[in-house]
C-alpha cells in the first residue's frame, strides 16, 4: 500500500477538498484525520492567580464557636 501525507486547511464550511491526480475512478482509498490543535488542558486553573482574602481570619464567625468545659 502506498502512503501519501497531505497537509490541508479546511475551507471555511469545513469541507476538504484533495485533488490528487493518480486517484482513479472506483479505486478504494483510506483516509484518515488527525487536528493538529493542541488538546484541552486537564488543570485548567493552573497559572492562574490566587487570591487569599484574610488569610489569617477565623473560617466561621464567631458566634457558631462552641466550647465544651
């Protein structure tokens, strides 16, 4: 089996259209498409700033303390 590698830009509709002379009318071909894009990130928060409000603040107010003696 011969192996030929196209790079194409897809056409605004996102058709793709592959002229290739040697092509023959009825012969079977394979075809396969690979996005060169890069994939999502999987830490999509990462690099993103963080901001810690009263940091050192108590995490429930004061009133909802209990205290067992």
């Amino acid at each position: 089996m011969k192996e030929t590698k196209f790079k194409i830009v897809v056409i605004e509709d996102g058709r793709i259209v592959i002229e290739e002379p040697a092509l023959r009318k009825g012969q079977h071909i394979e075809i396969t498409i690979r996005s060169s894009e890069r994939p999502l990130p999987t830490w999509p928060l990462r690099g993103l700033p963080v901001v810690y409000r009263d940091p050192f603040g108590p995490a429930v107010p004061e009133s909802e303390w209990e205290s067992e003696t």
